[in-house]
C-alpha cells in the first residue's frame, strides 16, 4: 500500500508540504509596522526588513493587495464594473482547510477533511495556509471594506483539507481529496481546481507518477488545474510536483517584483524548470511576496462551525487580527486561479485549454520570467 511507505519516508521529511512557506508574523490593524519575523522550519524567528523601495509603499495601508492589483493590471472595465469577479463560477482548494472567517460568509459550498481518521465536515483549519490562499483567491474583504478583497470575490468555494497543522502530509491523502472532488464536481459549478501543495522535486518517481496521473485527469475531465512551483528554486530543475505536469498552469514568483530582504538567505525562491521532460516552467507568474489575506485564526466560536451560511452571522471574534501577511509561490498560484475565475465568470463556455491559451498569448514578459510566458497581466487576460 501506499500510506506505510509514505509514513517511512515522511518521518525526515514529508512528501508533501505547502512547500517551506515563508510566514510572517501577524501585522494588520489596517496599518502596517515594520518590525516583522520570519520563520522557517526547525529555525528560531529572525528580523527582516523591506527593501528600500518598498519602505513608502509599506507606510500606507493597502499594501500589498493594491499593490499585487495594479502589478498585475487587475484594474479594467470588467473588474471596476464588477460584473466579472467570479459570480457563478466554483474553485476547489486542495490545502490545510478553512477557517468560517466573515470574508467567505456564505459562499463555502462544501467541505472535507481527509486529515484525521474521523472525516469531518466543519471548518476548521489548524495551519493558516488554507484560509490565506482562499482570502487571496476569493475573500470579499467584508471585514477592511473590500481594502483586502482577493481577485474574484464572487467566487464559491469547495475546500478539502489535505495537510495537517503543520502543513505536511502525503500522496494518499490527496489523492483522497482528489477523488472527493471527482465525485462532486457535477453538483456544483466547478470549474478550477487551485492546488498549493505538492511534493519536492526529488519525490521517488512511483509516487510522482501517481500525483502527475490524478492531477491531470483532472485536466482531462475539463476542470482549469493550477499549482505552485514551489520554492526550492531558483536553480533549474527545482519545480515542485505535481507543478512539473505539461498540462496543468504552474505558478512561480518573478525574481524582479520588490522582495523582502532576509539577513540570511536569498528572497529569490521560485522553483524553476526544466522538468524531467526538458519542459519550461512555471508557466505564468504573478506577486507572492508579502500578500496580506485572511488570517484563520480571527474567529473563535465559528471555528467549528458546519458549511451552513447561517452559521457565519454574528461571528465572535479573538483578539487575533483580521489578516495576516505570508510570502511563497503558495500565494502567488491563488492570484492567477482568481484571474481566471474572472475570466470563466465573462467567458463561462471556455474550456480549459482555451484558458490556458488565453492565459498564454495575455501575460507581459518581463525580467525574470523568461522561464514561462510572462506576469500575469488581468486586463489582457479579459479581453484577449
């Protein structure tokens, strides 16, 4: 079986991760400070700063989601109009879960966990991860009046809790999540499938075959699959599984966008292709450095709560801020799977392939994305 193996292997390090985020400390009161921590793995916090050219824009308080806007030419007829935001259309988030934050009031569709042995149906989500790259894909930004909206805040949500708390866990349990998806996508309007996960480049090759094969059927099935690159770049060949599939939209974080300086290690992180197969990759890049989302920790007595839009009035809330600030390719791949969202939400009988194309001929090519197709470039996207 698989799962023994796995749970060998894992005991070093696990199969898959969200792939050595970058967590930064929690820092919203609608201002920002600039005394921030990062943290990595098995390693005690350390100070960073942000570059100098970022400094201004740091002082004001709608960094970074405008900033993430206007990079990647969000602004257009279609979004000001707010006719193409995601309304109808249906995203699937492979992750750490949910937490019931006001920003997803009633559009959470369904939920599973495939975590614990028990399989529960309340959100809930012990790592943080799952809530962020849903804040940025489709929060409203109900609780700082839109200022943190993420790109398609339409958008209805099915999530599958595949990692643990401390965002590890195996090939097995997602393909348990990938299945569950198989089994509802007719009930809903689904159309993309956003997965921040996967395994490192030095996954065995059977258990990479199985993440590639379930990944891209898929994509065989129509659904618009997009995954991270992960961040054990930037050498070539440093693309994270399932990222290093030819079908789906891979997602890297361009060197040349405004980083956050470390005292010890490079902001450059980025996976890189080629694939095994000499294939370039990521395919499309988009700001993963410093997004502001929805912090999973903000409520308390809806923790817990079941996928019923009731349950999201009257929230009770902690002493945590609203949201919280996370760096890597994690948050970068929710950004281009929302640009989509906008796109389906416009063009609602593209298939995936014609999105992927348009996705290809719309991105501006810029330095440090020479690896793919370009930044991620919305207001071409819309109206290629």
């Amino acid at each position: 079986t698989i799962m023994p193996a796995l749970k060998t292997y894992s005991l070093s390090s696990p199969l898959l991760s969200y792939r050595k985020e970058f967590f930064l400390s929690s820092i919203f009161s609608l201002h920002l400070t600039f005394h921030l921590s990062i943290f990595f793995p098995g390693e005690l916090p350390r100070q960073i700063t942000p570059c100098d050219s970022l400094m201004n824009t740091l002082n004001k308080k709608d960094f970074p989601m405008k900033w993430v806007k206007q990079t990647i030419h969000y602004w257009c007829d279609d979004t000001r109009s707010k006719h193409c935001l995601g309304n109808g259309i249906c995203a699937a988030i492979l992750d750490t879960g949910i937490s019931a934050h006001p920003d997803f009031s009633g559009r959470i569709l369904d939920f599973q966990d495939f975590t614990s042995s028990t399989p529960s149906v309340s959100l809930h989500d012990d790592s943080g991860h799952g809530t962020h790259v849903a804040g940025i894909l489709a929060g409203s930004g109900q609780v700082s009046s839109g200022l943190y909206a993420g790109i398609a805040p339409d958008t209805d949500l099915l999530i599958c809790k595949v990692l643990d708390h401390e965002g590890n866990g195996n090939i097995q349990t997602v393909l348990k999540g990938i299945d569950w998806i198989l089994k509802i996508k007719d009930s809903y309007p689904l159309h993309l499938v956003n997965i921040s996960v996967g395994g490192r480049p030095t996954l065995p090759p059977g258990q990479k075959k199985l993440l590639l094969d379930a990944v891209e059927h898929l994509w065989d099935l129509g659904l618009t699959v997009v995954v991270s690159s992960g961040n054990y770049g930037p050498r070539p060949g440093t693309v994270a599984v399932p990222g290093t599939s030819p079908k789906v939209i891979t997602v890297g974080v361009p060197d040349t966008l405004p980083l956050f300086r470390t005292g010890h290690s490079s902001s450059n992180y980025s996976g890189r292709g080629p694939t095994d197969h000499c294939i370039k990759k990521p395919d499309v890049f988009a700001p993963g450095t410093g997004i502001i989302s929805c912090n999973s920790r903000y409520i308390s007595s809806m923790q817990s709560a079941s996928v019923r839009p009731s349950l999201f009035q009257r929230p009770t809330f902690l002493s945590s801020q609203p949201y919280i600030a996370k760096t890597g390719t994690s948050m970068a791949t929710p950004v281009v799977t929302g640009a989509i969202a906008c796109l389906f939400s416009k063009y609602p009988d593209l298939s995936n392939v014609e999105a992927k194309l348009r996705l290809h001929n719309s991105c501006q090519p810029i330095p440090g994305t020479e690896s793919g197709w370009g930044l991620l470039h919305v207001a071409n996207l819309l109206n290629s």
